[in-house]
C-alpha cells in the first residue's frame, strides 16, 4: 500500500471512488488502522464519504476489534442519511458482531427495512460467536417458516455447527432434509458438516451414510470420518478408515493425525499410538507435530497407566506446553493414584499461572485416594484464602425438537421432582439389571457391520 499511497498523493483532486479504493485496499491489508486515519483524513477536509467508504472503514474496524470507532461510524451512518442501505448495514452488524456486541448487532438485525439472506447469516454467525447456539438454530428455523429470504448454503453449514455443538438431532435432520429439498445435498463442505453433525450427535451409522454416498471425497471429509469414529472409541475403525484414506490418494492434514492419535488414545491402542507418532515426528507425513499432536500421546499414555513416559514425552517437546496438556496428566494422575508426579504437574500448572479450580480438585482427590488427609485440608485452605470457586458442571439433552439444559443440584425446573425420580429409578434399573450390558453389546454389533465396509470396499 505504500507505493499505492504515492500515487494516490500525486492525484491532483481525487475523485470519491478513488478514495474508497484507498480504503478498501487498506481494509484488505496487515495495517487496517491505516483506513481509520485515512477515513478521518476525509472528513476532515471535507469530502463527502459515501456508503462505501463507511462500509470499507466498518470492515477495518471489526479486523481491529474497533467496537468505539465503528461506533462513531454508526453515528455518521446515521447523521448521512445511509440507515437505508442493507449492504451498509450488513457491514456495521458484521462490526458488531466481531466485536462481541451481540445486542448492537441484534439491534441493527431489527431496523432494517429488508432483510435478505447474507443479512441473516451475519445474525446466525453473531449468535455462534457469542455462544447463543439456540437462538441461531431458532432462526433458521424462522428463516424456512417466513416469506423472503431462504437459507442458503452458507445458513445450513452455520446450523449444522450449532446443531452439532448442542447435539440438537432433530433439527440437525431437518436440515438435511432442507439440503437436499433445495438441490444442495451433495456440496462437498455441507456433507462434510452433516457427518460432523450426525457423528457429534452419536449417529454413527447416519454419518456412514452421507460419507459413502459422496462422489467426491476431500481430506476434510476423511478426517471428520475418524473423529467421529474415534470420539465413539471405535479406534480400530478409525484407523481402517485412515488406511482406505492413504490408499484413495488424499494427503493427510495436522488434523487428520490429532484424529487418528485420539482413536488410539480412546481405544487404548498404545502400539499403534506410537507406531503414528513415530512416523509423524520423524517426517513420514511432511507434517510438524504440535500440541495436539503431544496432548494424544499424553493421553494415550496417561490412560494406559505410563505416566512417567507421558511425562517424557511432554518433557521431549520443543514447544512450550501449555496448560490443556499438563492437566491431562493431571487427570491421568487422579485416576492411577500417583501423588507425587501429580504435584510435579500442579507445579507447572501455577508457574503458568494457569490453574483452575478443577485442577486442586483433582489433586485433592489423588490425595484423598492415598489418606494424605493433611495434603486435603491444606489444599482447601489454598482454595478457600485465594477465593477460588469450583463451577456447577451442566449438561443439556434434546426432547421433541426443544433443548433443555441441566445443572448440578439444579431444582428450577417446573419438574424437577419427576426428573430426579426418574434419575433414581434409572440408576435403580441399572444397578439391578444386567441386561443392559447385553444391549450394548448388541449395539457394537450393530455399529461394527455397518462399518465393516472399510476392509470390503475400495474407498
């Protein structure tokens, strides 16, 4: 932009669109606060700055995270007489929306006189964002019932996220029924997010399906296909999966091998765990190992009871590890009972400044385990003098297209008498009864032939 801004500074009286270009190209550029000079710059002498230049400054404000200027540009947006334009007012949501300010951008969402189907989509994105996943699938749903805008493709990939992250089934199908209504269905990065979907929600064999049924295949495809296996503990299927990849040609990603090392790690399958880290770190793939790579092994090694070597593994790696690895040792510590490597890991915990309230609770638990009732007590005391507060664990569950979330020792729902009875009934059931050991064994069976294909098919 440099040999841009000479030439335009050699521009005796420069027409308004050639400062627009001006601002587009440093909105584009590694120095967007550049635009915000050259905008004021603007004003300052007086040309008049039209729905392009604002929506161009918007954008370099959002790559800031400039909520206080784009602010200032809304008031201007306002005082000119732009408030009309949807295409501004799609840039000043997407403003807001980066920034976090889900209401701002909730706000302009309602005063647009016409709503088309990118306007839509910059809402549902806002609300992914801002961690309101309920109230983006609530639009599009709203999207398919009102007149106007029809989701698109970008709409279905955003819904299939947030269907995904609350394991919202129902609706994650209706979807797919859209998809396929529409003449959509078979787009490369929608079926990689229905497998995606499907698989989060623990429909396995519906992830199958769409996997087989595509034509085409990227590598996006393949690893969504192992995750998902190996989320479930199929680390066998998974890794017969990552084999049919290497033989259909597709080059595997940084992504496929945290995959295929987390199907070994939840499979227990140490050989073949260090079988593909060895071909990983020493080149066999063109792909440097990074935290998630070492945070599997660890796993791996840590549910296998191999704590020490875990730790030799952390302690062999060029990066600095962080927090997320160092309290996956943890947590193999409080399972196996070794106390004394344990408080070696909460050590480097607080030298990262990093440690939460779970991670004395599970120190505090490794010293219950052994009778170190003293360690107990001090550690409480710690928590009590530094006034940390250990957070209720939630979960949520889908029932007749609706969501419901529950909390820990959470009474405020209208049936929470019949939900706990219903708890101690099933917990009764369980304790009781053995034949749901056999339902799940049925249910393997199941599962595995509808994924035996990957030893009988050429994929």
């Amino acid at each position: 932009m440099n040999y841009t801004r000479l030439v335009f500074a050699g521009i005796r009286k420069p027409e308004v669109y050639l400062y627009n270009t001006m601002l587009r190209g440093y909105s584009l550029s590694e120095s967007p606060e550049k635009a915000l000079f050259f905008y004021k710059q603007m004003r300052k002498i007086g040309v008049n700055t039209d729905a392009f230049a604002s929506s161009f400054t918007l954008k370099s404000c959002a790559n800031l995270l400039a909520v206080f200027e784009g602010k200032q540009i809304h008031c201007r947006i306002i005082q000119d007489g732009y408030e009309p334009d949807v295409f501004l007012l799609t840039s000043l949501m997407d403003m807001y929306a980066r920034c976090h300010h889900r209401d701002d951008a909730h706000r302009v969402f309602d005063i647009m006189p016409r709503r088309d189907t990118v306007v839509w989509n910059v809402l549902i994105s806002c609300f992914l964002q801002n961690s309101r996943t309920r109230d983006a699938m609530k639009l599009f749903e709203k999207m398919v019932t009102e007149d106007g805008a029809h989701p698109d493709n970008v709409t279905c990939l955003l819904t299939l996220q947030a269907c995904a992250n609350l394991g919202a089934l129902d609706l994650g199908e209706r979807v797919h029924e859209y998809m396929d209504q529409r003449g959509i269905g078979n787009a490369i990065n929608l079926c990689n997010s229905l497998i995606d979907m499907y698989a989060k929600c623990g429909c396995l064999d519906k992830a199958y399906i769409v996997f087989r049924e595509m034509m085409k295949r990227n590598v996006v495809t393949w690893t969504t296909m192992i995750s998902g296996l190996a989320m479930h503990g199929h680390g066998r299927m998974a890794l017969d999966a990552f084999d049919a990849m290497l033989r259909s040609g597709v080059e595997p990603d940084e992504h496929t091998l945290t995959g295929v090392l987390s199907a070994c790690s939840h499979a227990g399958l140490v050989d073949d765990g260090h079988a593909h880290f060895h071909d990983l770190i020493h080149g066999k793939y063109k792909i440097v190992p990074n935290l998630h790579h070492y945070g599997c092994m660890v796993d791996l090694l840590g549910r296998a009871g191999m704590l020490e070597q875990a730790y030799g593994i952390i302690s062999s790696m060029h990066a600095k590890p962080d927090a997320t690895i160092w309290r996956t040792l943890l947590g193999a510590c409080r399972i196996h009972g070794h106390a004394c490597l344990g408080e070696k890991v909460m050590g480097h915990l607080v030298e990262l400044k990093a440690q939460q309230a779970g991670d004395y609770v599970l120190l505090t638990n490794i010293y219950a385990s052994k009778g170190n009732w003293d360690g107990v007590a001090n550690l409480r005391k710690v928590m009590k003098d530094d006034g940390i507060q250990t957070s209720p664990g939630w979960s949520s569950i889908e029932a007749n297209g609706e969501i419901y979330e529950f909390v820990v020792d959470d009474n405020s729902h209208p049936r929470s008498k019949e939900i706990y009875a219903m708890l101690e009934e099933m917990e009764r059931q369980l304790k009781n009864s053995v034949s749901w050991i056999s339902s799940c064994d049925q249910y393997r069976s199941r599962t595995y032939t509808g994924f035996v294909h990957w030893k009988l098919s050429e994929l």
